[in-house]
C-alpha cells in the first residue's frame, strides 16, 4: 500500500475535490481550530484540514496520530445524525483511527482550553483503544440535546 492509499484510505477523485471545496467554505469553529492547528502548532502535530478518507471528509486529521477530530454543531443533534455519525466513526475506527468530537461552541467559547483538552488526550487516552462506538468526547464538550418523546 503506498503511502497516499494509506493516506487518504482509497477515497475517490469526487470525495477529494469535495474536501477542497469544503476548504474554501470552512465554519467559524473550523476556522478557529484550524488557527490552533496549523503549522504543527498542537504538540508539533501535523494536521490537515477536510481531509479525505475513504468515502468521508474529516474535519481535521492527524495521519501520525490515525486522529479524526470532528466538530459538531446543531446539525449532529438529531438521531438520524448522531447515527449516521456514529457509523461513520465506527468505520473510520475500522481502518485504526480514533474520532474526536467537540461542540462547535466549546471552540467558539472556550477555544484555549478546548486545545489543552485535546493536547491531554493525544497525550494521555489516545494510546488506549477507542470505545467500542469509536469515539471520544472532549471532556469540555456541552451534551447533546436529549431526544425526549422521540419514541424511546
């Protein structure tokens, strides 16, 4: 396997000029994150942002690291997003990377900590294997809505 199919994990001519355009469309969280992240300005990582993989576009990745970090507005709040974000996490686990997913506003709010809570992890949780819904929550991220009276 080269070292662009393990980069990139086979996704197509379609999903990578999507991932550019993204990039010239970036929300406001993303923006800001990707100011923090830039350069190898977190712990002298390399991150890329709306980076392709597979049949998906990560937020931002780290290849050194097999990190994902996804932020997630109102739009992940529904049940059809949170699964549909969860099987996505799922496969992207499959090819060995870990999803990080923190609330646009915890960047919007708080972004300085937002960052040392991510540096925390990378240090300290990302060596350990991703939960079984192959994801991990930033500890400063606001919980989701609940769902009340939608069936459950």
């Amino acid at each position: 396997m080269s070292y662009s199919d393990n980069l990139f994990f086979g996704a197509s001519p379609l999903i990578h000029q999507r991932a550019k355009d993204l990039r010239k469309i970036m929300t406001p969280a993303e923006k800001i994150l990707w100011e923090k992240l830039r350069g190898k300005s977190l712990g002298n990582y390399k991150f890329r942002r709306q980076h392709p993989i597979f049949r998906f576009i990560a937020d931002f990745y780290c290849h050194e690291l097999k990190l994902v970090i996804e932020l997630d507005g109102e739009i992940h709040d529904s049940k059809e997003r949170q699964e549909y974000d969860l099987n996505r996490s799922y496969k992207l686990n499959e090819f060995g990377i870990t999803v990080l997913r923190i609330r646009n506003e915890v960047i919007l709010n708080s972004s300085t900590k937002a960052m040392q809570d991510i540096l925390e992890f990378i240090k300290t949780k990302h060596l350990s294997q991703p939960s079984p819904q192959g994801e991990k929550v930033v500890p400063v991220t606001s919980p989701r809505p609940s769902h009340q009276g939608e069936g459950e």
